[in-house]
C-alpha cells in the first residue's frame, strides 16, 4: 500500500507544472499552434493528412507534427485532470 501511494504522488507531483498553467494560455496556443498558418491550410492538418497517406517520412514533418499538436495534446490533458479533480476521481496536483 505504502508503494502504490508514493508512485501515485510522485505521478502528481510530476504534473503539477501542468496544473499552474492557466487554462486560456493553453486554448490559445493550441489554437495558434494548431492553425498556425491560416493558409492555404493549417500544418498541424496538413501533417495529419500526411501521416494518413503514409507520406509523413521526413525528419522535419515529424518535428513539425509534434511542434504544433503539443499544446492541444497539452491541452486535453488538462481538461482530463480538471473534469477527474471535479467528478471526485482524484485530487491531482492537489
């Protein structure tokens, strides 16, 4: 028991970074990032699509696919740890 509880704060405390980022400063780089450019169309679709066809090979397109997807990907794992905080799942970072 004593293990499994110290696995379970070291896990929070690691994401307690994640917790002190207001939640608009996370909408607002994944939108940016996430459209960013507005034309002819966003990189982060352009790179999904590229991954779907199997095109994505290039050393720069992936970089590309994880620079602009991280602060959605961010993004939906602090919206995961606010509804758990909410629902009574958990308290973490808390």
């Amino acid at each position: 028991m004593l293990a499994w509880t110290s696995h379970m704060f070291a896990r929070t405390l690691r994401m307690n970074w994640l917790d002190r980022i207001p939640l608009y400063v996370l909408v607002l780089l994944a939108l940016a990032l996430g459209l960013a450019p507005f034309v002819p169309e966003p990189h982060l679709w352009q790179k999904l699509k590229m991954l779907a066809a199997g095109t994505l090979s290039r050393p720069i397109d992936v970089f590309d696919l994880f620079y602009h997807a991280a602060p959605l990907i961010l993004l939906v794992i602090r919206l995961a740890r606010v509804a758990r905080r909410t629902s009574g799942g958990g308290s973490p970072g808390r």
